[in-house]
C-alpha cells in the first residue's frame, strides 16, 4: 500500500469517528430529553395533601346550606360516590360502621357527583337501605372537579383546619380509614 493511500485512509476514519461520535452524542442527548420530558409528572390538580381543602358550600338532600368551613374545629370525611357505583355499595357497610366508632367525633359527608340521577329522594332512600345517616350532598356545582375526583368512591380525610390529610381512592378497607381517622382526631 502506498503512504498516499494511507495518509487517505487515516483521514477517511478519522472524519468517520469524528461524524460517529457527533452523531452518538447528538442521540444520547435527544434520548435524554424525551426521558426528562416523558417522566415529568403532570402538575398535581385537586386538593392535595397537606394542603388546605377547597371551601364549598351546597344544599343537602334536606335542602339546608352545607359549608364546609363551618365545620373548622371538628374532623371531616369527605366522600364522593355514586349509588350506581359497584364499589361505592361496597363501601357503604365500611362507612357505616366508621360512623357508628367516630361519628359523635367526625362529620361524615357522602357527596354524589351523578347530578342527573341521583335526585335527593333517591340518595335518601339509599342512605337509609344502608344505614348512612350523616350528610349527603348532591354535587351541583362541580366540587368533584374541584377536588380532583376521577372515580368512586374517593374519600378525602380533612383534620380540624380543613387541611386534607389523607385521599383514598377507590375501595377502601375499613382498617385503613380507621387508622386515617384516628390520625385526625
């Protein structure tokens, strides 16, 4: 092989690895960006823990104001449900019996976000088949949203300055609220 030739062939690669290289560093740093951009969580919406609960005020079933600040000073649980939900029904039993250990303690308050359905006369009826003798609201003004509610039942637990302290979603089971509850008396 003549020296020209190898002189080339050294200058060849050495632009190849150069070119290599660049391109290498250019996917590295692409890769990298569309990881940072994929597992940015969204910002949070709803009412977040440790933070102070959304105030709101609704007419209940029986048509009188429910203002949730008006209930500083005492414990509140909050859940959202529907009757049509499957594991809202399942709940109920859970919720009944927490009433029945906290409920001199705690305000217990069942709001429905179904507002087509569930007229007042239909959330008392099911309130009284499953023994739920606390406040139930018809969710008219979107608190749900508000809330950052997805699915039911969702459950907020909020201490005495309405700061929510724990949010469960989904079924939950009575050991667990229990110890939530417990923790904001």
């Amino acid at each position: 092989m003549r020296p020209e030739s190898r002189n080339v062939r050294r200058s060849w690669v050495k632009h190849h690895k150069r070119r290599n290289y660049l391109v290498l560093g250019l996917v590295t740093a692409l890769l990298i960006l569309i990881i940072v951009a994929f597992s940015a969580s969204p910002p949070p919406t709803g009412a977040q823990i440790g933070q102070q609960a959304p105030d709101f005020t609704l007419a209940d079933i029986n048509n009188a104001n429910f203002h949730l600040f008006d209930k500083k000073g005492t414990p509140v649980l909050l859940e959202f449900m529907t009757t049509s939900c499957h594991f809202c029904t399942e709940q109920a039993p859970i919720l009944s019996q927490l009433w029945s250990t906290h409920g001199a303690h705690v305000n217990l308050v069942s709001i429905s976000i179904d507002t087509t359905t569930e007229q007042p006369s239909v959330l008392s009826a099911y309130a009284a088949e499953h023994n739920m003798p606390w406040t139930w609201i018809r969710d008219t003004n979107g608190i749900g949203k508000t809330y950052g509610v997805t699915g039911t039942p969702t459950v907020f637990l909020l201490d005495r300055d309405c700061v929510v302290k724990s949010r469960f979603n989904g079924l939950t089971d009575l050991q667990t609220l229990d110890n939530g509850v417990q923790a904001i008396l």
